[in-house]
C-alpha cells in the first residue's frame, strides 16, 4: 500500500469509529419549536411526519453558495432518505423566499423558516452560532422530540462528496468555489466568436 492508501484506510477506520459512537449516543430531550411554512405554522412534532426520525437541514438560505452546494447534493438522494426517514430544510429565510429558491434548483425538500429565532440559536449544529450549516437527527417516541446527534457542514467534511472528487484532481478547498450557475459557452456569440480563445 502507498502512503495515500493507508490514510485512506485510517480515515475509513475512523468513520467506523464515529459511527459507533453516533449509534450509541444518548438522545436528548428538546423542546417542541415552532416555525413558519407555506401551509402554516408547525412544530418540530409536526415535521416527523408519522416517522420516528427526523433529518433537519440547517442551511443558512439562499444567499450561501457553500450550503446550496450541499443541499444539491441531499436532494439528489432524498428519495432514498425519505423512504425511511422524514427530511426537512430548514433556513431563517421566509417560506416564500425558500420555495422560490428550492424552485429554481429543482429542491423536492419540505421547508420550514426559524427566522433566525431561538431553535437556530438553541439547536446550531455549533453552541452559540445563530445560522452554521449542518445537520440534526431527531428522533421521537410519539410524545417528545430528542435530539441523536448533529454535524457541522463545511468545505472539506464528509457529508459533501464534490471536495473529495475535486482532492483527486488536486485541486484543493482555496482553489474551488460553488457558484450558483456555471457559465457554458454558446455554439455561437452575438460577436460572432471574435476576440474569444
């Protein structure tokens, strides 16, 4: 094995270990938040849906290219997620400004606003953060909600496979950004491709 592929190894031993101990971890007992949709006023209670676990978002809304990067991502395996799971986005944007967005990058997500208030404060993935990316695992016996266990979302982690293909090219996290549109040249340009390499 070459120096890359034992650290892959070690990295792979690892997550095995983390997850072990997310498996093992003590659920927690939160309060029953309230935030703002489409369709009304809901409860975190409300957003299991009849499910027993819950996987919240925390994006920090349509102005991060970093979290709609991420969020692009989710959304391409949703449905496997859904099949057992209930999933909701959830940002301090409005409703409104939230369905619009998942709307242009064809999100299939449930969508809730916490307005920037106290469940984003109480329950950042980070202590003391108002609006960091992650995400939350809920879970509920039916009467109360608890929190399993969270992450923090960023350049570089393990919840966003784009860094690791992008590390295999050796391009790093300083020299990629997301965008949120990627220009693509026409077949032909209103100058008729002068001055264009």
């Amino acid at each position: 094995m070459n120096e890359m592929q034992k650290i892959e190894m070690e990295i792979m031993e690892r997550v095995q270990k983390l997850e072990k101990l997310r498996k093992e971890a003590e659920p927690e007992k939160v309060r029953n938040y309230s935030f703002a949709t489409l369709d009304g006023e809901v409860t975190l209670k409300d957003l299991f849906g009849g499910k027993d676990k819950l996987f919240a978002i925390h994006n920090m809304g349509q102005g991060c290219r970093h979290c709609t990067l991420w969020a692009d991502g989710v959304n391409a395996f949703l449905p496997h997620l859904e099949d057992e799971f209930a999933v909701v986005l959830l940002s301090k944007d409005d409703p409104e400004t939230q369905r619009r967005f998942a709307n242009s990058r064809g999100w299939r997500f449930r969508m809730a606003s916490h307005g920037g208030g106290d469940y984003i404060r109480e329950q950042g993935v980070i202590p003391d953060s108002d609006n960091y990316p992650g995400i939350v695992c809920y879970v509920t016996n039916g009467e109360d909600v608890f929190k399993k266990n969270s992450a923090v979302w960023g350049p570089g982690d393990l919840f966003c496979a784009q860094w690791h293909i992008l590390s295999l090219a050796g391009v790093g996290l300083e020299e990629w950004t997301p965008q949120f549109q990627y220009w693509k040249r026409p077949e032909k340009l209103i100058d008729g491709n002068e001055n264009v390499r």
